[in-house]
C-alpha cells in the first residue's frame, strides 16, 4: 500500500454503533423482539425465543420422540470437504445441544451418500490436514479411471485411506472434531451391506406401480418401464440405472449397465447382463434420503434451500405414502457464500475449516454458524476482520456490556453454547484483541514486543494471568496468517534491527522533527497529520518521506497507513528508529 492510501486502523471495534450491522440482531426464527414493548412481550412470552435454534428444539419435543432423539445430517462426497458441507453439521449441533441442554439424550449422525457414483472429476481436493491441493499433487487417474462407480470403490487420490469416500469423510469428522461437535459418521455402503437398507429396498420394490405413482409428480422420467433401484454391475463396478426384472422372493433383479448421463458428458456402461442382491445396489436419492429418515429414527434434518422446493416435498410424500413413516421436522437454511460466489467443490471455490481455523478462533466459527439461519450471508476472507469484531461485540453483550436488548438476548442464550459451555456457563470475559490490532502485532516477530505493545495499548490489564495472556496473543498469529494470505495492509514485517540506510539531509533533518513530535506523546492520527507537515516544512515530497519512513520500519517502501501504524508502537522505539538509533 502506497503512503497516500487511506486505511481505517483506528476504527473502534467496541464502539457500539447505533445502526448496528444486520448480523447483530435479532437472531430469531420466533415472531415478535425483545423489546417489541410490554402487550407484544406478553402475547409472545410462550413462543419467542432470542436464539432459533430453540424455536427447533421447541418442534421437536412437541412430537414427543423417543429417546435418544436423532439429528441428521447428510452429503454426497464429490469433492473437497469444504465449509459449505459443515452447513448441516453446525446447524444440527445447536440444535442437538439446546435439546442436552434441556435434558434430553440426542444422537447426531451425518451420512456419507458414499454409494453414489463419482460423476465427474473435481478440479480441488484436500489432503488428510485440511490443505486443498491441486489434481497434479495426487493420483487424479484413480478418479478418472472410475467415474461412475460408489465413491467406496474408487481409491484414495492420496494413497492413504481406504477409499476416496473415507478420506472424504475422514475429513468431515476431522473438522467436527476441531470444533467439538460429537457427531457420528456414517456410511450408505455400510448400511446397505449391513442389511439396514433392506426393508426399505424390499418395500420399494415390492410395489413399484406405487412408487411410480408417487415419485412421478416429481420425476419426468418416471413411466411405465421405470424401476426405482440402482444395482452395481457386476463387471465393471459402476453403477447403473437400467433394471430388467425383479425377483421379489429371492430379492434380486436383473440389470443391464448401460450409459449414464454425467451433466454435459455421457459415462459409458459396459453391456453387461447381469442379477444383483437387494444388497448389490441403492435406491436413487430422492427415495433413499426418506428411506434414512426410517432406517435411522431420524427427528430432525436441517437441509439447504435446494431441497426446499423439489427434494423435500417429495421425500414427505414418499416418507408417508411409501414407507408409511412421518418425515422428521425440518429446517430450511440459506446456503452462504464465499467471497460472493457459491461454494463448489468442483470449480474449486471452497474454504475449509482447517484453513480458517488458522485465521480465527474456533468460537468465532461457530457463531458464524450460530447466527440466523435463514438470512443470505457472505463469507468474504478478505474482510474476515469485520466477522471477528461481530463476535467480539456478540461475546461482550453476554457480559453486559452492549447496549442493544436483542443482541444481548441473543448472547446469554447463545454464546454458552458457541464456545462450547452450556453446562458451565462463562463467567469472566476472555481478553480480546481487536482482530486489526493481532494483525498490526503480526507485523512483529518479536513475542515479548508483541506483548509490551498490547499492554501500553490498554488490551492487556496489568492483573492478567499467563495463559491470559497466551490466548489473548494467539490471536496474533492468526491475525497475522489472515494477512500473508490476503496480501492486505498488514502483510509487512516491522525490522528488529535498524536497517542500512542513508538519507538525504533535508530528509533526515524532518526525520529528527518527526522524532520529536513523537517524543511529545502524539497518538497516531496526529502522526499521521505531522509527517505532511513535516515533510513540507523541509521541502521534502511527501511521498520520499513516506518511504524513507517505510525503509526505517519495515526496510521496503511501502506499507500500512505509516503514522497511525507508528502510533500503536512503544515510544522510545520510534523515536530511537526515527533518529536512526536503534
């Protein structure tokens, strides 16, 4: 950044502003607010809750299930196990832990459609850590020589797991376990060859002229030679729509692995004429996602807007006109964007929750998470600095010390159970640095320095304790890696030692009056002021003055908006650095 570029690092991130941001408050999927006045309090007592994932829990119970209550989840392991896949797995964990918080026993699965064929190859992948990895780093030939077959079947890319579906959901547990989420992980292929699928399966194919009946309003390729069940081929592996006959005694049907349409191109079958077991194939998704829904007890399911219109309309007809099951309560949730664009595996626009948690905080993730499921949210990287002042201000309305009802409502139900403690409640504020301030510090390699600056900046109070302190400063380091990978106006590194350089002796005359300015206990806007000044009084260009002041602190002639970044340094240290002392 050039020094005439204006940033904002003196924004107050604890200033309570009155037009407060739309993600503040309120959080609720309840009518009525907390200070919708005393008649609307009233009529709403029963029925408001501050966080919705109450307004859930409160939909469950009312169908008095059976305990332990289950909570699913679901995803077709196509690509790289990205932050839009944890959508589902966040959404049903608040839910889950508002029903434990009420007493209730609960168990979340999370289904891995691993039986589905690989349709095409993803540009991304991710490595065992999280890390996404181009095709040229893995053995991208174990995927392309198997599209059409059950992800189960094809190999792992990385060499290291079982099958591709297992690295997949390998990471997906991996990621869970970051953030403390106690969720099960399951397998379709598993739970078809464990027989769990076969009542199911018999019941579908025991009446097929019923399925068609209800799954044509939905499907146009429902007709009269339609058969709903996808049987593997026996030998070449993929899977294949195309069935002949069916045995319902011996539970077979006979099959012909024909061409699949893949999008824009066509996976050829093999010819093969063939019988497969009930156990040998899988129901097409618009009938299996039902089918789970009894094979696992399901009571809720949390699922995007996708399925909202087509999906799930179906699967409740299916749900209760074919396998004679109530379908769980639902909730639809808006997809979230990544730096204005959709998430995709395929394209390869995805984020991880590896490759965030090494810019924030785990509970500044999940409150992501934890805000209004139904409003449309960006993900931008590049301003993540303003999601971390959100959950700042979120954290110090549960401490009462934001003057904004709905947000504190919100807070003391949610935040309990964003950082993970609904059965002991916080009851001391963490020290927090604000998110631009870590990354100001991230311009420093010195840890001692870091701290001494934090401290003379106030973020620090004189009576903290040492692992206080260490979590406080970890934000550094985040901050720090938030700006290398967005190359933004913290990616500068201060110099410890004085670097080499000489200077014309206008320059260094207003250097030394810079110095004393400083000296005279200045903040960094009025820095900022006297280096124009400064630079004018000696007859100096404004811009030779900004690098020569760059080349001191960070040997490199650009950098952040130079007087405040001075402003948030030790004294002395400046003013030996501007004198050329030290």
């Amino acid at each position: 950044m050039s020094a005439d570029d204006a940033v904002d690092e003196t924004a107050d991130p604890d200033a309570d502003a009155p037009n407060a941001a739309p993600d503040d408050s309120p959080h609720i999927l309840s009518a009525g607010s907390a200070v919708d006045g005393e008649d609307a309090a009233e009529e709403s007592a029963e029925t408001f809750h501050a966080f919705w994932a109450d307004v859930v829990a409160d939909e469950v119970e009312a169908r008095d299930p059976d305990e332990p209550i289950v909570i699913k989840g679901g995803v077709s392991p196509s690509g790289v196990a990205h932050l839009g896949n944890f959508n589902e797995i966040m959404r049903g964990y608040f839910v889950a832990e508002v029903l434990r918080d009420r007493g209730h026993e609960v168990r979340q699965v999370f289904t891995s459609d691993d039986k589905d064929p690989l349709r095409k190859v993803p540009r991304k992948l991710a490595n065992a850590d999280g890390e996404i990895v181009g095709l040229g780093e893995v053995d991208a030939g174990a995927l392309g020589r198997n599209l059409g077959k059950p992800y189960t079947a094809i190999p792992d890319p990385f060499g290291e797991a079982e099958s591709y579906a297992a690295h997949f959901a390998g990471l997906l547990k991996a990621d869970a376990d970051r953030l403390d989420v106690p969720v099960e992980m399951l397998s379709n292929t598993e739970l078809y060859a464990d027989g769990d699928f076969d009542d199911a399966v018999r019941t579908v194919l025991g009446d097929v002229e019923r399925v068609r009946e209800v799954l044509s309003p939905y499907q146009d390729k429902v007709d009269d030679e339609y058969v709903p069940f996808n049987p593997v081929c026996a030998e070449c592996g993929k899977v294949t729509e195309t069935v002949t006959g069916i045995d319902p005694a011996a539970e077979t049907v006979d099959y012909v692995c024909t061409d699949m349409d893949a999008g824009d191109n066509t996976i050829e079958g093999c010819g093969h004429e063939g019988t497969a077991t009930f156990r040998e194939g899988k129901l097409p998704w618009r009938l299996e996602w039902p089918a789970q829904w009894g094979v696992l007890g399901v009571d809720f399911e949390p699922f995007g807007k996708d399925h909202a219109e087509g999906s799930w309309p179906s699967g409740v007809d299916i749900s209760r006109n074919v396998f004679d099951e109530e379908p769980p309560v639902p909730m639809v949730y808006e997809w979230f964007t990544l730096n204005g664009d959709a998430f995709s595996s395929s394209e390869g626009n995805v984020v991880t929750v590896q490759e965030l948690l090494e810019l924030i905080e785990p509970e500044v993730l999940r409150y992501f998470f934890a805000l209004h499921p139904k409003k449309a949210r960006d993900l931008d990287v590049e301003r993540l600095d303003q999601l971390v002042d959100r959950f700042d201000r979120f954290e110090r309305a549960y401490f009462g010390e934001v003057d904004d009802p709905d947000l504190t409502a919100f807070a003391e139900r949610a935040y309990p159970f964003v950082v993970g403690r609904p059965d002991d409640p916080p009851t001391e504020k963490p020290i927090r640095l604000p998110y631009t301030f870590a990354a100001v510090l991230g311009m420093v390699d010195d840890p001692d320095f870091r701290e001494r600056l934090a401290r003379d900046e106030g973020h620090i109070p004189d009576d903290a304790d040492a692992d206080a302190v260490d979590a406080a400063l970890a934000r550094v380091e985040q901050a720090r890696n938030w700006a290398k990978r967005t190359g933004n106006e913290y990616d500068y590194r201060l110099q410890t030692d004085l670097p080499a350089v000489e200077f014309d002796e206008d320059v260094v005359a207003a250097l030394d009056d810079l110095a004393a300015f400083v000296a005279a206990g200045h903040d960094g806007e009025e820095i900022q002021e006297a280096m124009y000044e400064t630079a004018r009084d000696h007859d100096v260009e404004v811009s030779d003055f900004f690098a020569a002041g760059y080349r001191l602190f960070f040997d490199d002639t650009q950098g952040p908006r130079l007087g405040e970044f001075l402003g948030e340094l030790e004294q002395d240290y400046v003013v030996d650095r501007l004198r050329r002392e030290a």
